[in-house]
C-alpha cells in the first residue's frame, strides 16, 4: 500500500502575503496540493506554485460539498495520493479555524499532520491600525471570543465575565450577532460609549475601518454596509485606532460626533 503523505495545517495570516511566515512561504514552495479556503487571499494563493493541485474547500454560498466532514475527506483523499499536501487555513489555523477537528480526522486515519501557526486577524488588525490589544492603563488583557452562533440561536457567552472594562475584547465572525452583543455588554455594565474599532478585510487592499461605540455599532456598521470578513475590538485600546478611513459622508459625521466620547474614555485612564 501506497504511504500516506503528511498534511501541514498552515496559517496564511490575514491576507497580506508579506504576513506570511518564511516557514508558510517554503512550505507552499514544495507543496504538491493545497486545500484552501474563502479567508486565503489571491495575493497568497499566487505564491503556489502551478504544479500543485489545488481544491477550493470554502464553505460560502451554501456550499453544500464543503461541510466539515467533506473537507476531512478531501485532506485525506489528497494524503492518498500526494507528498506533501498544505491545507492553508485564514490567519491561525487554531484559532476559530477548527484546524484541531481537521488534524484529529487526519490522525485517527494514520495521516501525520504537522501545524504552522500564523498571524491570527487579532494581531494583524491590531498592528494594521495601530491599536494595541493590550496598553498599560487602558488594557491589562485581551479576550478572544467568537460571535457565531448556530441558526438564529442566541449567541451563549459568559456575558457578565466578557463586560470588563479592564479588558479588551476582540470578536471573530460577530457581525451578524452585533445586536446581542452589544445590548448583553450594556446590560452587563459596560459602559454605552465603549469604542468599536470594526475592521474589515484587514491587511489588504480592500481593507476598512470604522471607529463607532458600542450603542451605535449595530446601526453604524450596518449603515456602512459591513460584510465579513470583519473583526471588531471592544474596549478602551480601540480609540487609538489611526484615523480610519471613512466609506462615506454620514460616517465621517458619525465618528466626528463620537469621537470627544472616545477621548473622555481614554483620557480617564491614561
Ligand atoms: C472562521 S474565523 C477564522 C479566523 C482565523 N483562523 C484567524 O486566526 O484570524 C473567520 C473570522 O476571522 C476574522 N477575520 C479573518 N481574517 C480577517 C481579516 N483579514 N480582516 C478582518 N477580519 C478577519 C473575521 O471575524 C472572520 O469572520
């Protein structure tokens, strides 16, 4: 029987290939297949070289064939007939990534699976608009959480221990549960002007920002026409964000009026 080949779960980071780690890069370099899906930028799939076989294994657009057992299957219908298989996963493959299901599949079936981390959406928004997850007097930690939630139900977080001031709180997939989330931190005792830092395709060309409060979000984001991939972080940090770049008159207007909240915010722990 035919060995099996090895699949690396690598993260492709935020989009920018320059946010490619060098041992990514090497590994796209000798890859003989690569499994990507929706977050992988073209810029980073042009680093594939032609010979290898690629399989698009997104989950939009109601793609049925792409469910995570379907996914399982192809990295393992590839380890059969391939050396070196990249299955590329959008900023760090474990984190809300579910590159832990992928590698566990692919170990119960005898496949050796090695793991690349990559720059997490966190730290490459963070970086891209100089907003620091943590900063002394403003941040003493950071929370990542996701936003998603199965079918209209209602998202099921610790609510009471996510509306720390102290802490910022950066959000994965929260735009459609934006509502929720905003009205459960307000009830839990955040503060209504919390700044909203939203950023979508953060780190390449189509990137955008928005700088709002935690009251206003729900409408602002979605007045500006939002989409995912978005990432939002909540908290004090986010009003250090450089100046974002505004979609439209009524968001300039909107960040105008806001933004005195913001420095009172900041200033009150500097
Ligand atoms: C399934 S999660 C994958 C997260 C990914 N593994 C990571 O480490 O960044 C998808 C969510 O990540 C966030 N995200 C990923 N890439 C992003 C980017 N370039 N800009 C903004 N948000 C991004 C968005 O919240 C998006 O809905």
């Amino acid at each position: 029987m035919r060995k099996l080949g090895k699949v690396h779960l690598v993260g492709a980071g935020p989009g920018d290939p320059d946010l490619l780690t060098v041992k990514a890069a090497r590994l796209l370099s000798e890859a003989d297949a690569v499994a990507y899906d929706r977050l992988v930028s073209d810029a980073v799939m042009k680093m594939v070289p032609s010979r290898a076989e690629r399989v698009f294994v997104g989950k939009e657009s109601g793609c049925h064939h792409c469910s995570q057992d379907r996914i399982n299957t192809i990295l393992l219908e590839l380890a059969r007939r391939h050396r070196t298989i990249v299955r590329l996963k959008g900023g760090d493959p474990f984190v809300f990534g579910r590159g832990g299901e992928e590698a566990e599949y692919l170990g119960r079936h005898g496949v050796e699976v090695v793991v690349t981390p990559g720059i997490t959406s966190a730290a490459a928004c963070g970086a891209a608009t100089g907003v620091p997850l943590t900063h002394r007097g403003l941040a003493t930690g950071v929370r990542f959480v996701t936003g998603h939630a199965k079918a209209d139900a209602p998202l099921d977080l610790n609510w009471a221990s996510l509306a720390d001031p102290d802490t910022t709180l950066v959000i994965y997939m929260g735009l459609a549960t934006l509502p929720q989330t905003s009205a459960q931190l307000i009830a839990h005792g955040l503060p209504a002007e919390t700044p909203v830092l939203a950023v979508q395709n953060g780190t390449t060309p189509k990137e955008r920002r928005l700088l709002t409060t935690l009251s206003e979000a729900p409408d602002a984001l979605t007045a500006a026409c939002f989409r995912p991939p978005t990432l939002l972080v909540i908290g004090r940090v986010a009003a250090l964000a450089d100046a974002p770049t505004l979609i439209a008159e009524a968001e300039a207007l909107a960040l105008s009026e806001a933004a005195p909240a913001f420095r009172s915010v900041v200033a009150g722990h500097a």
